[in-house]
C-alpha cells in the first residue's frame, strides 16, 4: 500500500495522485506540487489515503508544501496576469489575421511557460504569433489547440436534461462513448438527439452502459427466433433493464399477433450474428458515421494531449 493524496489543478478536473511524504493534508487544503511541467499550485480533493501500489501511475511526483499565503497570493496575481495575457493574445490574433478562437490562458505556477488554448477548423500557422507573445511576456509560450468538447467545457451551459453540464460540474474526465452505447440503450439514432451542446455524443451515454452490457449478454437479439409457452416466436423489441422481450407469434389461424414474455421464461432457439438496421439509423446513417469518426479523432487528440 502507498500513502497518497489526490490533487486537482481545475474545476472540475482530473484527480492527480501525489507523495505526500510525512505531510498530513486534509480536503480543500492548497498544495504546491511537482509535476513534469514544473511546480504546480491545486487544491486536495483526496486527503491522506493508502492505495495498492499497482493503482499508481509511477513515479510518482512530491507534495512540496502546504501551501503558504505568499503562495495563494502568486496564484492570484497569475490568475489577474491570465486575464491581461488573454487580452493581447486576441490583439496579436486578430492583427496577423489567423482563423483561430482563443479560449483560455494559463500562466504555469513557476511561471517557466504561458499556455494559450484555441479551437480552429484546422491547423494554424502561428509561428510568428509565437514570437510576439514571448517577445511581450518573456518566457516560454505554447499554444494549445483543443477539442470542442474542452471548449464547451470552458464556457459552460445547460444540458437537454435541464441541468449544468456534467463537464461543467463534475466530469473530470472525457471518456470514449459510441453509437453502440445509444444503440444499446434503445435510444433515438436521430445525431440532433444524442448529441451534446459540443455536438459529440452526450457523454452520459457512458454512465450506465455496463449494466446494459451486462443485462445483454444474457438477451437475445431483435431478430432472434425464441421458444415461448404459447410457441415459436420472433423477438420484435427488447426492453433491456427490465428484462422483458416483444415477441411476434402466430394463431392457428396464421395471424400474427405480439406478447410480451420475461426473458427468463424464454429458450433461445436460433439468435442472429449482427444488430438489425432500424429505419431511423438506416436513415441517419451517414451522420452517425460522421459523429463516430469524430469520437476516434477526439480519442486520438485527447491520447497525444496526455503522452506531451
């Protein structure tokens, strides 16, 4: 077991671990920590706590020190510092005429480098852009170009469901989701339904698919040939979390008729390889291709962003 304490940079954000060493830290405390960046300044959100070793990422980088208030008041003159960066960033954007939307700036705790995040429809030649803004704030600039996904989360806003957006509130995380998962979830495949204020698939696709993935390993499929009490049948819908199933049979007069059965009063007979083609996916499928392609860049992005 490893003592740790867990450190987030943002709100919300991703929950670092930390060395605490012979430090006693509660929640909401202020750390300055050592990352691969250099210090940084975050608040606990996980206090003192023993973990098995295999859970950590290693090595595992120091807690420096509480943090003292000639630390909290560096903190806030960067954060004053990012507003005025954010200013003449803008400035310099708009005089070399780049397409680019800047977003966000951020003055590192040790003030060893300026980040400055944008979103473009492509990639920006900002090479000259750079050497203005280290000539002006002298020190090492980047320029980051992010996700939309990122972009939403930094301006926040309200969700279908009515509420702040989870990437707003509590997400700290942006996990893969598919059309499979809504699929799955018997959800509309219209893209404008499943879609978020980002224009990606809600991320709250995820939250519940692995009891769905769980239920359907034990369901047959829409398609499926099932033996019933009343015969031979078809399974004409699933309704995954209550377990039930939609079966089309036929009387002894050849009519069809439906019922529905518990999927544990049922035997499968013949279940199918491949999930059907509804008509709406059928009708939505060039889009739903388009919004699954996106997922894979925004995954591959977000993989290249965690490796730098």
């Amino acid at each position: 077991m490893k003592n740790i304490v867990g450190v987030r940079f943002k709100k919300p954000g991703k929950i670092y671990f930390f060395d605490p060493g012979d430090l006693q830290i509660a929640n909401h405390d202020f750390v300055v920590v050592e990352t691969a960046q250099g210090q940084e300044y975050g608040e606990v959100a996980i206090s003192n706590r023993n973990v098995p070793e295999e859970t950590i990422v290693k090595p595992l980088k120091k807690v420096v020190r509480i943090a003292t208030y000639k630390d909290k008041k560096h903190y806030e003159e960067n954060k004053q510092k990012e507003k005025e960066a954010f200013e003449i960033c803008k400035k310099k954007i708009k005089e070399h005429k780049l397409d680019m939307t800047l977003t966000e700036v951020e003055f590192k705790f040790d003030n060893s480098k300026v980040l400055f995040y944008f979103t473009a429809d492509g990639r920006i030649d900002f090479r000259e852009l750079v050497k203005d803004l280290a000539s002006i704030f002298r020190t090492r600039i980047e320029l980051r170009q992010i996700g939309v996904r990122d972009e939403v989360k930094r301006i926040g806003g309200n969700g279908v469901c009515g509420r702040e957006l989870c990437c707003c509130s509590f997400l700290g995380n942006f996990e893969t989701v598919s059309i499979k998962m809504a699929k799955e979830q018997n959800m509309s495949l219209n893209p404008s339904k499943i879609s978020g204020n980002c224009g990606r698939l809600m991320c709250c696709l995820k939250y519940e698919q692995e009891v769905y993935e769980e239920k359907i390993k034990r369901l047959p499929k829409i398609g499926a040939i099932v033996k019933t009490e009343d015969g031979e049948g078809t399974v004409e819908g699933v309704e995954t979390l209550k377990e039930k199933l939609r079966i089309k049979l036929k009387d002894d007069n050849g009519e069809y008729y439906y019922k529905k059965y518990e999927a544990k009063d049922i035997k499968i007979i013949k279940n199918v390889e491949e999930d059907i083609l509804n008509e709406e996916e059928k009708a939505n499928l060039k889009e739903l291709q388009e919004l699954e392609k996106l997922e894979k860049m925004d995954k591959k992005k977000r993989q290249e962003e965690e490796l730098s």
